[in-house]
C-alpha cells in the first residue's frame, strides 16, 4: 500500500478515535459533562492521538531504517568478482537500486508480469534475452550479476512495504482500542494530552537540534576520510585547483576561497550602502503612505527565486559590463565575471540589510530624538550623530547575516561568474566560488572513495565553519551592544 493511502487511513482512524471517545466518556457520565474529570474533547483526543502519534512514528522509522537494512542485505550477496576494477560496491549498488525501480516501474506499466519476473533468471538464455529487453526498457546495460541483486532488492522492499502496512495498521488499531477501553468519566484525559502533546512539543524542537548535529557529523566523518587521503596542508594552503578523477589531483581551496570572498565582498558593497539608506529613508522621513508601499517592493526582491537572478546576470548584466566597461578598457572579454555576479548578488542582498536595518532603527527609543531635536540638532544630525551610532550594533549584526547570505550562494555564480578557479585582482575575470565546486564535485556518478569527491565534504565543512563565525559574530555583537541603549 503506497505511504500516502496508509497516513490517510491513520488519519480517518484516529478522527474516528476523536468521535467515538469523546461520545464514550460523556456515555459513562450519563451525557453530564460536568462530572467528566476533564472536558469531552480532551477523551477525544486521547483516544485520536493514540492511534495517530504512535502509527506515524513506527511509520517515519520504518521508512529511514528499511533502505539501510535492505541495502546491506542485498551489498552481502553481490559477489567481489561481479564489481568491476573501474567501479565499486556503492556504485554497483547505484545500478541495482536504478534496474530495480526500473522493474517495477515495468510491472506497474504491465510490461512484465510478476511470474516472467521470477523466470527472468531461470537460464543463461533467458538472462541474455531478458537483459537485453530490460536495458532497452531502461536505456542501459544491464549485468545478470545486478539483475539478479535488482530481483532480491524489489522483492525484499515488497515485503518490507507490506509488513510495514501490516504493522503500521496493526499499531495505529492496538492504540485506539486500548485507549478506547481505557475511557472513563474518572480518567485524567487532560493530563495525558497535555502530557502527550509536550512530549510532541519537544520532539519537534529536537528536530532542529538533531538535524544540525546529522549534518555536522555527515561532513566530518567524510572530511577525516578525505584528509586521510589527501594532505591537509595542500588543501589549506594550495593556490591551484584542479582536479583528475584518475588521479594527481590539486585541491588547493585558497583560489575557491578568494572567489568567494572576492564575490560577496563586491555584493556588499552595492548592497550595505543602498539597503542601509534605503533603512533610514523609510524608518526617519517616508510617510505612512510611502512605506507602506517601498517596504513591500522593496522586500519583493528577498523572494525572486536566485536562478532568475543568475539569468538576470547571464543575459543582462554580463553582456552590459563586458561592452561598456571591460573590453573599452581592456580588463577582459568575457560577460561571466566577479564584477557581474557581485553586482546582482548586491541587489538580492539589498532586502536583506534594508529590512533588518528598518527594525533596527525603528527599536531606537524616541526619547534620543526627542532629546537630540530638543538640543537644537537638526534631524539629519540627529540622524547621523545620535541614531546610526544607538542602532550600529544591530545594523553591523544584519551586514554579517548578510555577508553569511552571500557566501554561500551558488546560482548567481554559476550563471554571472564562471567556473574558473584562479587567483586574480581583475573583477572583470571569470572566477568560482566553494558553493560552486562544492556542487560541480558531486554531479554525476561519483566514487565517494575518491578524494576527488570527497573533497566536496571538506569545502562543504569549511563554508560551514566560515559561515557559522559570521552568524556567531552577529548574535553576539547585537545582545552585547544592544544594552547600552535599552
């Protein structure tokens, strides 16, 4: 049964659960609801939650741990002979998971049936014949060493999926009758559902937590096993990035680093200066009318999607730097550039410092422009001298948020700045950031043995350092400083 059917099935029990135990606790009370222990939607809901919380959490486990389990069941019965000398395990694995959705996307379609499945394998001429057809169906070659492995893996997630319906079914009904029978006037519904539902509170709020450690982790184990590979000096220290996945690679990340801050230092530069102004007319001398409207389009650029901007930047910008400024003054021929992804990186940027730096200077107490004006000051002093310095902690704290934005963005430089990793002061060269090499290292079939990929963990782990120092920067140059003005 597909995972959809099976929550909808859960979710209709478990509002069953709702009707039938509030109707059975106001049954034992005689339909008096005031010698009910709690109120009648609380039963309900004890009953409802019962048969959902414990079906769905059975359900999300058994959907992360049956790949895992079947995965290694299936990578012990591939014999060492059947993985070729330019591939490995995981890579045959990548083939086996692919020819198995492959057969049952056949089956679905009707194109084989469930019993020529099983008889695909019953001899050698069967196998080349059935090989063929199959790698014409899925537009690869297909080895009997993998079809076979492919049969055992749909096979053994079949059972999985039913024996998961079976005992997702069988949680969800075992926790609405309980919890059903259980039902009394006497019983203390409200103190298991509020129970339940901090239980619930706190399990979402440890998502966030576990799901920042998972990838923390995920990017050091395989950082340790990329710098067993490759040494960690030359990947810190070397100015030349060029990798071979057949070997005698350079993965020096100085030239990915400089791109990189080369890139969001031109973005902040556009952007510091028009969102920090942008800031100040709207907080100290637009009217209600003016903002309500500039505030909006303003933040209107913080939801464009970024590959509209990398577009914006291949087609417009580009083209427009390369023929009025870069070849009249020889700096290059190309229209990907650092000056073009900067400078469209900067507008994307711009909503960002505006909109921070907006909150930041509206929270400045109007008793310091009162006592300012009433000094004699004009507004504009008043603004300069009294208002900026109040309000610069937070606004430096919205400059580091957005200097961590543009870090790590990577469409605008793919499409506005080119794939070239190189050491240059010329904003008008091509030039890459980590994001960039980050992705191109892991598109395709990879190795991950390699440190050709690997290397992808380690940039991944070092833009996660860098951006992570700017965050901590921020937070704690506004609590520090905010003080002084509260």
């Amino acid at each position: 049964m597909p995972v959809f059917w099976l929550i909808v099935i859960i979710g209709l029990l478990a509002a069953g659960g709702y009707v039938s135990g509030r109707a059975r606790a106001l049954a034992s009370a005689d339909g008096d609801r005031r010698r009910l222990h709690s109120l009648p939607n609380f039963y309900g809901l004890n009953v409802g939650l019962s048969a959902l919380v414990p079906a769905l959490l059975l359900l999300i486990l058994w959907t992360l741990l049956q790949p895992m389990v079947i995965d290694q069941r299936i990578t012990s019965i591939i014999p060492d002979d059947a993985i070729p000398e330019t591939s490995t395990r995981g890579l045959v694995m990548s083939d086996v998971r692919r020819v198995a959705g492959g057969l049952e996307g056949l089956v679905n379609l009707g194109v084989i049936s469930e019993e020529e499945m099983s008889e695909l394998s019953a001899s050698d001429n069967d196998i080349r014949q059935s090989l063929a057809e199959i790698g014409v169906a899925l537009g690869a070659d297909v080895r009997p060493e993998v079809l076979e492995a492919a049969q055992s893996y749909r096979e053994w997630s079949n059972r999985g999926t039913m024996a998961m319906t079976v005992c997702v079914l069988l949680v969800a009904a075992a926790g609405f009758v309980l919890a059903y029978l259980r039902t009394d006037r006497n019983l203390r519904a409200r103190n298991i559902v509020e129970r339940g539902i901090l239980v619930l509170l706190v399990a979402a709020a440890s998502i966030a937590i576990l799901t920042t450690l998972g990838i923390v982790l995920s990017m050091l184990f395989e950082s340790i096993n990329f710098f067993r590979q490759y040494p960690a000096v030359q990947f810190f220290f070397g100015t030349n990035w060029s990798p071979n996945f057949r070997g005698n690679s350079d993965l020096g990340i100085l030239p990915l680093l400089w791109g990189t801050l080369y890139i969001s230092f031109i973005a902040l530069l556009v952007a510091v200066p028009i969102g920090l102004m942008s800031a100040i007319y709207l907080s100290e001398y637009a009217g209600r009318r003016m903002r309500a409207v500039a505030k909006p389009m303003i933040e209107v650029l913080a939801g464009i999607p970024t590959i509209v901007y990398g577009l914006f930047a291949l087609l417009t910008v580009g083209p427009l730097l390369r023929d009025y400024f870069a070849q009249p003054l020889g700096l290059g021929n190309s229209s990907s550039s650092v000056m073009t992804a900067g400078l469209v990186m900067g507008v994307m940027l711009i909503p960002f410092v505006s909109s921070l730096s907006d909150d930041i200077i509206n929270a400045v107490p109007q008793s310091m422009r009162d006592g300012s004006l009433g000094l004699g000051a004009t507004k504009s002093e008043t603004i300069r001298q009294v208002i900026v310095p109040a309000a610069l902690p937070g606004i430096v704290g919205a400059v580091l948020l957005a200097a961590s934005r543009a870090i790590g963005e990577t469409m605008i430089v793919v499409l506005g700045a080119g794939a070239a990793a190189r050491l240059d002061l010329n904003p008008f060269e091509a030039m890459t950031t980590v994001t960039v090499k980050i992705v191109s290292q892991l598109t395709g079939d990879t190795n991950f043995a390699s440190p050709e990929t690997l290397v992808a963990f380690a940039l991944g782990l070092t833009l996660f350092v860098i951006t992570l120092a700017l965050n901590v920067l921020a937070l704690y140059i506004v609590r520090r400083y905010r003080e002084q003005y509260e």
